[in-house]
C-alpha cells in the first residue's frame, strides 16, 4: 500500500512555543491530506482537510489560527500548533488518499505532542 | 444517531479464536469499506478495503459489507496476541467531498 510518514513521531515543547509537524507521502502524490487529533482511547477526530495549493478546511470547533495547515506541495502538508499550551498535549495524525483518488485512506505513523 | 456504530468492547478472546467485529451504518451512499488496526501510540493500518456490497479475503482475515442491511464486518481466523489492537471501521461516499467517517473503534485482547 501506499507509504505516508509523519515526523517527529514525539515532541515536547514549553508553552507558549509553535511546533511543527510534516506528513509526507512517499511513493505517490496527494493532493489531498487530512489530519486528526485522537485522544486516549478514543477514535480520530478530523481536524482540517489540507489541499495542495489552497486553504485548509477546518472542521467545526477547530481553530485556524491556532492550527495552521500548510500544503504547499503534492507530497508535504505541515500542521502548525501555534503559542502551544498544556491542552494541545495530544496524538496527532495525517492520512492521505490514495494513488487514483479512491475510498482508500492511508496514515502516517502519528506525532504525540507534550506541552509542559 | 451516529453515521456509524461500532462497539468499543472492550473483546476478549481466547487465542485462536474467531473474531466478529461489526459496524452499521445510516447514510446509504457510502460505496467505499475499510477496516484499520491501530496499534497503542500508532498511526492507523489499512487492513481491508472494499467497493461496494461484497466478500473480501487476505490470509486470516474477511471483510464482508451487506449494503442492504448497512452492515460491515471483519472476521479474523485463528487469532493471535499479536492481533490485539484497536480495530476502526471507516466508510465514504464519492459525493460530499468524500469524507471518511469512522467508527469509535473495537478494543480487542486475544490471550495466548
């Protein structure tokens, strides 16, 4: 299957500090990338739907400028946490679709971010 | 009502047990099924995807979508410890932006 990888899988940061976390997909290009935030024992929760070349969609309840989605080429989006605080501490994920735009989602591995 | 149901278990199984995990759903556009695992602090895996109404087999493990009754399953044979995961249905539909819905995910434990 199609390969999409996200770095840095663990982050801690102070609050008050921007981190930024990449998804890349690897073997195939994706014009269009997702990314969630799940919580403990919990399913996904889409945040925004990232578009190459565009604005992000946000999801209802999310914040844009707190969460800034950059796609800025057919293999990379990047999620922005900005002025990070205690209750952005969570697991975030990116998917992608697949090669020839079908049902299919691919995920990166997740990024669990820490904010002390 | 939710777009789609799945009980979150948590399932304990034996191991080589059979597995049924089941999801339903209410919007009759979806076309496109899958079911991920998603291992502790993991990123979801793809296990199974599947058009439309039908079967699908790979190695231990069977998809089946009714689309009549709006019912999914996987069936996983011979279960193993290392199947113990968190198991997410996911459903979409080529129209409304083909968004994915996905179920709240089963907890599943197989003892060795």
């Amino acid at each position: 299957g199609a390969v999409v990888s996200q770095h840095p899988s663990r982050v801690i940061c102070k609050s008050g500090t921007s981190v930024k976390i990449e998804c890349r997909s690897l073997d195939f290009q994706a014009t269009t990338m997702f990314w969630y935030r799940q919580f403990p024992k919990q399913s996904l929760m889409l945040m925004a739907t990232s578009n190459e070349g565009s604005k992000a969609t946000y999801e209802q309840g999310v914040e844009k400028d707190k969460f800034l989605i950059n796609h800025a080429s057919l293999t990379l989006s990047t999620l922005t946490v900005t002025s990070a605080h205690p209750e952005d501490s969570s697991f975030y994920i990116c998917s992608a679709r697949g090669p020839g735009n079908t049902g299919e989602l691919f995920f990166g591995e997740g990024s669990r971010l820490t904010v002390l | 009502q939710k777009e789609v149901e799945q009980d979150p278990g948590p399932l304990s199984v034996p191991e080589g047990a059979i597995v049924s995990l089941n999801c339903t759903y209410s919007n009759s556009a979806f076309q496109y099924f899958m079911w991920y695992r998603q291992y502790s602090r993991k990123g979801p895996e793809l296990l199974m995807y599947t058009y439309s109404s039908g079967n699908k087999e790979d190695g231990r493990f069977t998809a089946q979508v009714d689309k009549s009754s709006k019912y999914i399953s996987l069936f996983i044979r011979d279960s193993q410890p290392s199947d113990s995961a968190t198991y997410l249905c996911a459903m979409s539909a080529r129209g409304g932006g083909f968004k994915t819905i996905f179920g709240a995910g089963t907890r599943l434990f197989v003892k060795a």
